[in-house]
C-alpha cells in the first residue's frame, strides 16, 4: 500500500494494489474509487485534500494486534 500526496494538485491517493485500473466512481463528490476487471478496489483519490483531510501531508500508520 503506498500513500502519495501531490501538493501541485492537491490531490491524496492510496494505492492499494498494482493492479489496472479498468473503472472508476465518483462515490461523492471529489472522492474517486478506482476497481481492477475483478471489481477489487485498486485505490482511493480525494481531490481537493486539503480542504477535506486534516494534514494531507502527514500520515499514522498502526497495526492494530489481533483481538483487540
């Protein structure tokens, strides 16, 4: 999984996977989900981040311990 910031564009993506991308929605507006031929979600785009997430160019990442 890779997170990427673009500042030019303001633009936050997660790559979940190295898959083609074959479809995308719009699921809201500015909110882009993109699927590979099996329907599997490849990534997830918000456009204008910096009006809708926080701090786009800083990132938590944990892993939460199994049965918590």
């Amino acid at each position: 999984m890779r997170v990427l910031y673009d500042s030019e564009t303001d633009t936050l993506t997660v790559i979940f996977a190295d898959s083609p991308v074959v479809e995308s929605d719009e699921d809201k507006p500015g909110t882009i989900l993109d699927y590979d031929a099996s329907g599997n979600l490849v990534s997830l785009e918000i456009l204008d981040a910096s009006q809708r997430v926080g701090l786009p160019t800083q990132i938590e990442y944990r892993v939460v311990p199994a049965g918590t």
